[in-house]
C-alpha cells in the first residue's frame, strides 16, 4: 500500500512510518500540520492515509478536517482517523457520505502493530475499523432508525462487532457462537435494513456498518 503519515509529534510519526513500512508498506508522505496533511492527500492520493485530529496551527480538527476536505474532493479516498479524541460532529461527517474506506481508532486502544496494521490495511480495502468507544460516543442520544429497530438484540450485537471491523469469524469468537450462526444473523439483518445481494459481502458489511453509524 501506498500510505500518508499526518501526525504533529515527531516520535509518533516517525514511529508510524517505520511500523508501516517493517510491514512492508510504503509511505509516500507525512505531514505535521492541517494544510500540510491536505496538500498532502491531494498530491499523492495514498491508498490509505494515516491521520491524527488536532495538528496545527490551531490543535483543534485540522487534521479531521483536512480529511474531510479531500474526500470532498477525491471520493472514496480512505482515511484512518487515529487520535487521543473523538470529535462527534465531524467524525459524523466523514461517514456521511456512505462510501466506505473509513476509520477512527483512538491511540489508547491500539494495543500491537498487527491490530494497527491489519485496521489499516480493512480501510484501504474500502471497509471500516471503528474503535467500541468511538461508536458509543456517535450513538448517544441517538434517535433509532427505522430499519435498525426491526433487529433482534444479537443482531444488533452482530451489527456493532461488524462495525468495528471484525470478520464473521472473530465475531463468532466475541459472541461464543459458531461462524454459520453470524452468518445467518448478518444475512438476517442485511434484509431487514433494505440490503440486497445485489452487491458483494464487502459492500454490504459497509452499507450495514454506515447505516448503523449514521442513524441520526
């Protein structure tokens, strides 16, 4: 993968890119300030880019924000968030445009480098990697959705797991059930929230997972 590193503090960021690369991965650029991540996004168009919240000049949602402004411009460019907060307002917006190759890990929650690595590699791949305590603060105070509330409380299990960017298999393993079990609760689930097979499993699980996130 082609990957862009944006992140203010030195050790962090050169800590990523050597991550990255042992991986075997390329870093086509970092940036260490807002403008610089989205000069950055524009001039390479990585696979997948790397990216904290608050950088300067202002260390408030420059780097969120950046993000934002070239998905807008370049549809689909994936984008990991990963940062020390959760900005509810624009993390809603990055999600909003239904498209996949989303993620936002807070870096207290990245435990080893093949969690990180395998999370990076999901958003390249146009999946979500969702951190548990990202999603609980997208969720509250939510009003339900139509199509979520027809789901049985494991569906709804399954559907949270899936959004942070868990196979069947791992949820099976999460929830003590077999793997032909998640499989019938996902195709379950899928019907009820209007997703049809027309689609393949990848783009499903990420309908699935945007409209579980963007109920509001």
């Amino acid at each position: 993968m082609r990957v862009a590193v944006a992140e203010d503090l030195y050790l962090l960021r050169d800590g990523m890119v050597r991550l990255i690369e042992a991986f075997g991965h390329e870093v086509v650029a970092t940036a260490a300030t807002g403008p610089e991540t989205l000069e950055a996004l524009r001039t390479h168009r990585p696979d997948v880019s790397v990216v904290d919240v608050r950088m300067p000049p202002d260390q408030s949602d420059e780097g969120l924000r950046a993000a934002l402004a070239a998905r807008a411009e370049i549809p689909g460019l994936p984008v990991l968030i990963l940062s020390q907060h959760v900005e509810q307002l624009y993390a809603r917006e990055l999600l909003a445009d239904g498209s996949g190759g989303v993620g936002y890990l807070l870096k207290e929650s990245v435990f080893d480098a093949e969690q990180f690595i395998g999370s990076l590699e999901r958003v390249a791949a146009g999946g979500t990697a969702m951190d548990p305590a990202v999603i609980a603060k997208l969720l509250s105070g939510s009003a339900p959705d139509r199509g979520l509330g027809q789901l049985t409380e494991r569906e709804y299990a399954v559907l949270g797991l899936m959004a942070e960017g868990l196979s069947n298999q791992a949820i099976g393993r999460r929830l003590f059930l077999s793997e032909g079990a998640i499989s019938k609760y996902t195709t379950s689930l899928f019907g009820k929230l209007g997703i049809t097979d027309d689609d393949d499993d990848t783009n499903r699980r990420v309908r699935a997972v945007l409209t579980y996130l963007n109920k509001t």
